[in-house]
C-alpha cells in the first residue's frame, strides 16, 4: 500500500511545488492564474485520494502509522491557501 500512496505524495507535491513557483506577471496574465488554479486543484484531487485510500480500509490503519496522514493534509492546506491567495 505504501507504493501507491508515495507516488500520489509524489504528484501532489510536484503539483503544489509547481503552483507555488508560478508567478503572473501581472493582473493581466490569466494564463498564470488559470495554471496556478489547475495545479492547486490538482494537488487537493490527489491528496485526497491519498487520503481516502490511507483511512479505508482497517487493515491497511492497523499496519500504517498515523504519519501517513500528515503529508497529504499538509499538501491539502497548502494548496488551498495558495488557490485562495493566488486568484
């Protein structure tokens, strides 16, 4: 189970890490925040179903520590500030 939940660590941090450098270069680029908005969209699609797949199932809770929640949480909220700020 840990394999298909680094990969989505791995996605949803390339897409946060990717909205986060994105910079308009004016009020004028709505292409920047068109990007900046997908990305971060993109970023809290994938952590929660990283999320969703590390609560389901009891057996999986029982083998995986509670540490498995705190990357796509932290993502999560990182994402929806930047979407917030960034539009």
């Amino acid at each position: 189970m840990a394999v298909p939940l680094v990969l989505l660590y791995t996605v949803a941090a390339g897409c946060c890490y990717y909205a986060m450098t994105i910079r308009p270069s004016g009020t004028w680029d709505k292409n920047a925040y068109a990007a900046t908005s997908l990305l971060c969209f993109l970023t809290i699609a994938a952590s929660t179903l990283a999320l969703l797949l590390t609560v389901a199932p009891a057996s999986v809770r029982r083998a995986m520590g509670r540490w498995w929640l705190v990357p796509p949480l932290v993502l999560i909220a990182v994402a929806t500030v930047r979407w917030m700020l960034g539009s």
